[in-house]
C-alpha cells in the first residue's frame, strides 16, 4: 500500500517482519509453505525489499527466536530507522515495551 499509494500512508512500522534478505531467514518458513500451499520463493503477491517512499521504521529483537534479527532489520538503503527491541517473536503482538516503543515511533517528526 505505501508504495503504490504513498499519498494514503504516513509512515510504515514493521514489528519483526523477515523483509529483508533470504526468505527463508526463519523458523517458520517450513510451517508457512504448508499452510499456504506455495513455497516462500513464489509469494502470491508482489514483494519489495526496496523502501517504500514513506517514513520507515522497523522493530527488530535479537532476542526473536522465529526470524533472524539482520532480516527484520533490514538493511539501510530499506528503511528510515532501524530500532531493537528486547521481546520475543511473539511478544511483538502485544508486549507492553512493544506498544511503547511503537507509539514513540508515530511521534517522530521526520
């Protein structure tokens, strides 16, 4: 969406998310190939590991257990900012240093 209409979007904030690099970079591309019936390398929908034209801001965790931390952390030239958070894979759902650090993140000025 931010990158075919940026105009709609303010700022983009991915919270573990494997964008950049090899796809199978995680624990769970095995699990994902069956539950979707198609393998990681053909996604049914178009992927960009280029940045979007939006403010970029991605949540990583060394810590994260399911995706490798230099893949959800992405590479400069793919994202504004690149902020490490102390949580699990899944404590990215809910985990209340999480929510924080996401709320500060939609205070950036940029």
């Amino acid at each position: 969406m931010a990158r075919q209409q940026p105009e709609f979007v303010a700022k983009v904030i991915t919270m573990g998310s494997p964008f950049s690099g090899d796809r199978h970079a995680n624990n769970a591309w095995r699990a994902y190939q069956i539950i979707t019936g198609h393998t990681v390398d053909t996604p049914p929908v178009e992927c960009h590991a280029s940045k979007p034209p939006v403010p970029t801001v991605a949540l990583w965790s060394p810590r994260d257990g399911i995706v490798d931390p230099r893949a959800a952390a992405g590479w400069p030239q793919e994202r504004d900012r690149a902020v490490a958070v102390r949580c699990t894979h899944l404590d990215f759902a809910g985990a209340p240093q999480v929510v924080a650090e996401v709320l500060r993140q939609l205070d950036v000025e940029e």
